[in-house]
C-alpha cells in the first residue's frame, strides 16, 4: 500500500470517526463518547496531515503535540463545570487563530520563494490565494471575536457599548482586509511590502471580531459562542482548500455546519432571530423597567421541607444561579434525599439555561446525577401539570409565564419551562432582580409559588438535612 493510499484510508476513519462522534453528542447518555470519538478523529486527522505533507522534522511535530496537549489538559483540569463556557470561547479562539497562522505562513513561504517578476498568486493558484486571505480575516476576526466573548462571560468585561455606525465599520474593515490581502496576492512578491499588508489584514480582521462582540449583551453570548464556533469550522475549511487538504476541508466543514446549526438552535429557544442578536439589543437589564412586586410569599427551609415530605413527585429546574453557586452537589443531595423517601424526582433541563447549551448537563453530570433523571423542555413540560412541587434553583427567564401570558414582553414567544403548572413552586434565589431580560417575573407572584431567598447550596443542603431527619 503507497503512502497516498494509506493516507487516504486513514483520513475515511478520521471522518467517520467525526460523524459518529457528532451523532453521540446529540444524547446526554453518549456524549462523553461521542467526545472521545471525535477527539481521536482529530489526533488522526493532525497525524495524517503531517504524514502526507512529510516536510516538517518529526522533533517539532513532537514538540507541539506535546505541548499543545500540555495547555489543553492543563486548561481543562483547572476549570470548573461553571467555567466550561467560557473554556469554549477561549478553544475557538484558538481554533481560529490555528487557522490564520497556517495560512500566514503558507502565504509567507510563497512570498519567500516566488521569483520576483512573478506574483504570489503565480505560486500558489488563484483559489488558495482567495481562500487564503479568507482564512486570516475569518480566523483572525474569530480570536479576537472569542476573547472578549470569554471576557464577557467571565465579567470581566461587564459593559455593552454601542459602536456609532456599527454596520457600516464592520463593511469597511471587511473590505479593507478583502482588499489588502487579495492586493498581495495578485501584486509583485515583495517581504517589504507584503510583511506591511500583512499586518494591516491582520489588525483589520481583528477589529471586526472587536466590533462584531463588542456591543452584544451578556445573555446573548451562548449564541455568539456558537456562532465563532461555526466561524472557526469555515476559517479551517478555508485553510483546507488553500493546502489542497480534503480531510481539513470536511472537518472544517463539519465544525461550521455544526455551530450553525446550534446557533440556530438557541435562538428558537430564545425566541431571537440572528441579526436580532448581532444587533446587540437584548441582554441590557438597565435598559427595561422591571416592575415592582406585589403579593410575594417567602418562606423557610424547615417549612419548605414539610410540603416536599408529603410530596408524591417533585421537579427540580436548575438555573445558571445553581452553576454560579456549585449548587449542583446539593441539589443531587436533595433528590436522592426524596428518591429514599419513594418520591418521584427528576430535573427539567431548558436548551439556554445556564451559559451555553448543555451547560446545565455538564454541571449535573459533574455531581455524577443519572442520566435517566434528566429530562428535556419538551419531555418535562407536559408532565408539570401531574408534578406536585416544582423547585427552581436559579432559574428566572426560562420560567417566566411572562413568555406567553404578556404579548409585549421582552421574552414574549421564548419557549419556556411551564413550571407554574405544578400545584406547588419553590423558588430558590438570592433576591427578586430580574433575569438578563429585565423584567420581573410573574411566577414569583403566583398564589401557589413560594420563595426561598439565599444561597442555593445553603438553601438546598438545608432541605436536604431536614427531609432526611424527618425519615
């Protein structure tokens, strides 16, 4: 067997590998494996990439590995559950930047190489130097983007500023590193020159991802993850067509198709249209006049326990408050407090609760919570009418009755978990100030909904200890 048909054999399992993996992540039961599939699909597709380029001395090619592997273990064994959102952004980033150096270089090496009379596009064919300038702007633009997506998540960067011609900005940093990059290629191969436009497509595409991320408030960053994610999946597949790599080009693909798709996802579960989003309209808790609240019940842990003691089922809905807390230990405490006492438990899992989708799996899965007691939007909200306690933990505008009760409301239309069905709400939360949407919500007003204001890991360690001392 020659070496390109083995490396084409090999770069089939890669893809597959990355089409079964896909396919588990869509379950909660397989997504770890459908992780490590994929995972591997990528070590063979960077294996199989360096075999057939066989340029690069193997000592480098075991250095990176090495070291690569090195910051990727040492960033995720650092990072908590709470902090996996903000991992993602930081992981596109460097996806994207991974892609606008391969294409830099590539660009580079032509410069070095071209004999002078000739231009950089004679080496390299017109469709590599277009897909390569795409490449940098998209990869670069997508760092950039990423960064403050993560900064944003992490609070560090709290505030949303409005960008004065925002649109028209974007368009002309979009077209001047169009333009400087396709003016490189097709102009006379000069280091000077080319090490000038270089650094102006470089600073160019980095203010787009500034400019595009900038102004988006910080409810809207699950969407603007998951849309780098799809801008880092087309900046590799840009790169592919560049390298004439197939396989860089499906997995690219494959990445992009997927970021689209869950962009898409999230912003039917949140009821918001794309250019909604990008707009940077929502997520501006100052910006709406939440209400004063009426007739509010709250009560103790003590009294709270003696209606779930009676309770024959209770469902518990998880928030990004259970997250922020490292509430997700007590809140399995409690159900497994309840299970020992033949109630029914489960916990509702809303698509955008939390940070990011699947961010409320993570953080349970973490607490080692079964995977038969986790149950979708579309599962569980059925059954809130038969459930005789709801427990919100967190949570504010994915329970808000306010989605389909006030037409002219922020969240009006949102998909939400029909928690005030259930003939008795507990709400465990700190204070009554609004959700990312800023308005107030109408649940904690209802005639059978309880609060219980405090600490959630507090809050739910005191139910747990006083439904066990009543067994």
């Amino acid at each position: 067997m020659t070496i390109t048909e083995l490396t084409a054999l090999l770069a089939l399992g890669s893809i597959a590998l990355f089409v079964i993996g896909l396919k588990r992540l869509s379950r909660v039961r397989t997504a770890r494996s459908g992780n490590a599939l994929m995972a591997g699909g990528m070590l063979l597709a960077v294996l199989i990439t360096l075999l057939e380029i066989g340029l690069v001395d193997y000592r480098w090619i075991i250095a990176g590995l090495l070291i690569g592997g090195g910051i990727g273990v040492a960033i995720v064994l650092r990072a908590q559950a709470t902090q996996m959102p903000e991992i993602v952004a930081r992981f596109n980033g460097f996806g994207g930047a991974a892609s606008a150096l391969v294409a830099l270089s590539l660009f580079w090496l032509a410069v070095v190489e071209v004999p002078r009379e000739l231009t950089t596009v004679d080496a390299l064919g017109g469709t590599a130097a277009v897909t390569l300038v795409l490449s940098v702007l998209i990869g670069t633009a997508t760092l950039s983007g990423s960064i403050l997506a993560e900064l944003k998540l992490r609070g560090t960067l709290s505030k949303d500023p409005r960008v004065p011609l925002r649109t028209a900005v974007m368009g002309v940093l979009v077209l001047v590193g169009l333009g400087a990059g396709l003016f490189a290629m097709f102009t006379i191969a000069d280091t000077g020159v080319a090490a000038l436009v270089v650094i102006g497509v470089v600073v160019a595409s980095l203010l787009v991802g500034i400019v595009l991320v900038l102004p988006i408030g910080g409810a809207d960053m699950p969407v603007v993850i998951s849309l780098l994610n799809s801008l880092s999946g087309l900046a590799a597949a840009a790169t592919g067509f560049a390298l004439s790599n197939q396989l860089l080009i499906i997995a690219g693909t494959i990445v992009g198709a997927a970021g689209l798709i869950l962009t898409q996802i999230m912003c039917v579960a949140m009821n918001r249209s794309l250019v909604n989003v990008i707009a940077g309209s929502f997520g501006e808790a100052g910006d709406v006049e939440h209400g004063e609240y009426g007739h509010v019940v709250s009560a103790d842990a003590e009294s709270a326990a003696m209606v779930l003691e009676a309770a024959g089922s209770v469902i518990i809905v998880p928030g990004y408050g259970l997250a922020a807390a490292r509430a997700q230990n007590a809140a399995y405490d409690l159900a497994r407090a309840l299970i020992d006492r033949g109630t029914q438990v489960r916990f509702a899992i809303h698509p955008v609760a939390g940070r990011m989708p699947g961010h409320m799996n993570v953080v349970l899965a973490e607490a080692e919570v079964p995977y038969e007691l986790l149950f979708e939007m579309s599962e569980i909200n059925p059954e809130f009418s038969q459930t005789d306690v709801a427990i919100v933990v967190g949570a504010n505008d994915v329970v808000n009755p306010a989605a389909n009760d006030t037409p002219g409301s922020p969240i009006a239309g949102m998909p939400i978990l029909e928690v005030e069905n259930a003939r008795r709400v507990f709400v465990i939360k700190r204070s009554l100030s609004p959700g990312y949407a800023g308005i107030k919500n109408a649940l904690f007003e209802r005639e059978h909904t309880v609060m219980l204001f405090g600490d959630a890991k507090e809050m739910l360690t005191e139910l747990a200890g006083e439904v066990t001392q009543a067994r």
